[in-house]
C-alpha cells in the first residue's frame, strides 16, 4: 500500500525527445520540494496558478520551466501537486527528477498518483480504471466508453444496487439482533420482489459485457479461405497499404498477419491466414493450424472465395466443414471474373474485386456489424474483473431467493446478502484490499 506521508515524482509524458515533457510532483511536501529548486517562491503560491522560471541545481540552471501550482483537495490526487512543464529532452527530464529527488520526493509507483486519487476519494475503483481505460483507447468507440466510465456512470448504477440491497440488508441484521424473540422487520415477498428487480438490472449489465468487451478491444475478424481466394489482397485492400505479401503462388502466407483497421469508430482486428486445405508441407501444416485456432477465437469471420474458379456446390462443402461462427460474412472474390450469375450463389453473399479494390459491398456489410456496437446511453461492462463480481454477486442473490423459498434463517439469509454487497463493492472500491489495489494499479503507466 503506497504512503500517503511521502511526495512522489515522476514523468507524466512518454520517454523520448519531443517538443514539451511534464514532471508530476504530489504529497504533503510538493509545493516546498519544488520551491526548494525553482527560481521563483510559490511557497504561498494560489491553487491553479502557472508560475515562470528556471529549476536549478545547486548553481546549475537545468531548464527552464512553466511550474503549475495546485492545491488540496482541488488537484488530481486530492494533496498539493505541481506540475512541472519544461523541453523535452530526456536528459533534461532525468535531471529535473534527480534535482526533485535530492530534495526530498522519491520516484511514484507505476499507477501511484491514481492509486492517491482513489484513496483520497476523487476517484472510485471503477472510474480509476477507466483513467488507464482512456490512457489506452485506440478508437472512438473505446474512448467514449472510458469517458462515461470516467463521469461516474457506472458506479453510479452500482451504488444504487448495493443500497437498496443494504436498506433491506439492515432488518435482517436487526431481526438476528432479536432472534430470542422470533420477529420480523423484513417483509419476505418485499425482500423477493427486491432480489427479483436486483438480479434482472445486475443480468442487463452482464450482458453488456460482450459488446463493452469489442467497443474497447475491437472486434476479432479472422479473414480466411482457400489457398490463392484473395485473402491478403483483401487485407491490403481494406487497409489501402500493402502490408501482406501478395502472390499467384498457392501458400504464400504461412504465420497470420494482424492489422487494425477502424470504421465508424469500431475497431476490426483483421487477422490474414494462411489458406485452409491439406497439405504435407510440415511449416503450412502449422500455418493451417493457426488458422483454425484464430476462427475459434474471433467473433467474425469473413470467409472468401475465388468465384472465378469454385462452383456452388464447391462452396457449399467448404461451407459444411467450418466452425460454427456467430457472425460469418461470405465474400465472392473476383467477381468480374465469372460466368455464374449471382443468384446461383447463397443468398446472403456479397461479390468484390479485391484486386481492383473494389469492396465497397464489403466496408457497408463491417459497417452494418459495426453499428450493433454503436455505444447508446446505457450502461456498459467493458472490464473483466467488474463482469466477475457482477456474476458472483448474481449468485450470492440467487442462495438468496432460494433461502427465502426455504425458510432458511435470517442469519444465513445474512451470510448471502453480505457476500452479494461485498461483490458490488469490489467494483467501486468500497471494499477493496492490497492484492486487488496492486493488480490495478500497477498495469498503469509510472507517470499515472
């Protein structure tokens, strides 16, 4: 657990020679470390105030710097914090740290200044990770949802379950107070009726998760197809670079190739393979087998064949011997090199020309899956870890109604709706320990 009593330090801009770098500085001591080695007094400098001048070292002028003031609780962290904006040469931000060091602050912790928002109570867990969550976003879609998570939503769908759940849990815990004399304060239907409306909101938000899960890593799109189908021209083509190898040669890509790809704000994964059929050549052998193993992990696939030399009845058997895919877009390749008429085809194909970069059927059929993800006003469950509680608090009420339906005795009825409370506020912080903090909070960057 990090110590409040001490000031920390770290860079809060990446490593490498830019035009800026920002030194962070937060804890009790902040605001003197930084006057101790500043050529201007802002020992009673006002909170949100930038102050001009030069840190030094000794006699030794090391840079010269914008120093943002801010005062407790107004701050990040909750405690006094300076920031210190000065060039961006790591050198020079290595030697403001040691001069920051010298005065008495030491390097943060991966994730520390966050982990002191949290304790100090500007953040709850929840929010806390949706700081890193947008620290990491890569796409529209992954952005706004950390933002939402950031303004408290969320958590605060969360608080209003565990205190209707602590209203009710209140006169169980007073009946166990009074259990000599055999009385009731809860009414069970009420407490039924409770569990019932609790375990259908924590179910909406559950299901949520699916589609938090691809709104923040993207979706995973496998493209696959025989030897030679057009699977990495399609990729170039959907990419508009040439970042797979193209040739006539059957095979060519032997290992998968993955790019991203974004479209309306939804990120695609697209996942080139190597061609599906059987070969003796040991290296394709493996190629094929990774092939098999990306579509059991993708929750697309666009499967593509050479219309100009398959047949229907061709396309079908390749059909049959697939993995059964909740989403598979069936792509006719080249399809200005055919004699078949389009209706000869399945009915839900799309036709292209890879090669001629003609896919426009295929970008407005990604954009049709790409808008079920479409982030609405609701609540969604983007983070495994609140997903897990959310299940296991859904259990715990679960013994509960069957308790309930039992007659099992209020102290047991207890025991369950405590763990279900304790689940709920492991996602917000209300109950947290060491070992949860630190599996948090260390996934962030030093300088957050």
């Amino acid at each position: 657990m990090t110590n409040l009593q001490d000031t920390i330090t770290a860079p809060a801009t990446p490593a490498g020679v830019s035009a800026l770098a920002v030194v962070r500085v937060s804890g009790p001591d902040a605001i003197a470390i930084v006057d101790k080695c500043f050529t201007k007094n802002i020992t009673n400098a006002d909170g949100y105030t930038i102050h001009y001048g030069h840190i030094i070292d000794g006699d030794i002028h090391v840079d010269e710097v914008l120093a943002s003031v801010f005062r407790n609780p107004q701050s990040y962290t909750g405690e006094d914090s300076v920031e210190i904006s000065g060039h961006g040469s790591p050198y020079i931000t290595k030697r403001i740290i040691e001069t920051l060091l010298k005065n008495g602050a030491r390097m943060a912790e991966p994730g520390e200044f966050t982990m002191r928002a949290f304790l100090n109570g500007k953040l709850d867990l929840a929010q806390a990770e949706a700081v890193a969550d947008m620290i990491s976003s890569s796409s529209e879609a992954s952005l706004q949802m950390a933002l939402s998570q950031m303004r408290g939503g969320f958590s605060s769908d969360i608080a209003t379950l565990r205190q209707e759940l602590i209203d009710f849990a209140a006169l169980i815990e007073l009946e166990n107070d009074f259990g000599e004399e055999d009385v009731e304060f809860a009414d069970r239907d009420g407490l039924k009726n409770l569990i019932a409306k609790l375990l259908t909101q924590i179910e909406k938000l559950r299901s949520s998760f699916a589609s938090g899960n691809v709104l923040k890593n993207g979706i995973n799109t496998v493209i696959a197809g025989k030897p030679n189908a057009g699977k990495s021209t399609m990729l170039n083509a959907l990419l508009n670079e040439d970042r797979a190898i193209v040739s006539h040669i059957a095979g060519t890509t032997r290992d998968t190739i993955e790019e991203v790809f974004t479209l309306n704000g939804i990120q695609f994964r697209l996942i080139d393979t190597a061609g599906l059929r059987e070969s003796s050549d040991t290296i394709e052998q493996i190629g094929v087998g990774k092939t098999k193993e990306s579509m059991s992990k993708a929750e697309l696939l666009v499967y593509l064949f050479d219309i100009s030399i398959s047949s229907p009845s061709e396309l079908v058997a390749e059909l049959k011997s697939l993995p059964h895919m909740e989403q598979t877009i069936l792509v006719a390749n080249k399809a200005d090199e055919t004699s078949y008429k389009k209706e000869d085809w399945p009915e839900n194909t799309i036709f292209v020309s890879a090669k001629n970069k003609d896919i426009g059927p295929l970008i407005l059929e990604l954009e049709r899956v790409a808008s079920h993800y479409e982030l609405g006003n609701e609540t969604v469950v983007n983070n495994a870890r609140h997903a897990d509680a959310l299940a296991k608090s859904s259990q715990a009420l679960q013994k509960v109604l069957s308790g309930l339906d039992t007659g099992l005795t209020s102290d047991m009825v207890a025991l369950d709706i405590r763990n279900a409370l304790y689940q709920l506020g492991l996602i917000t912080g209300e109950v947290a320990n060491d070992e949860i903090l630190d599996s948090i909070f260390t996934r962030f960057c030093i300088g957050k």
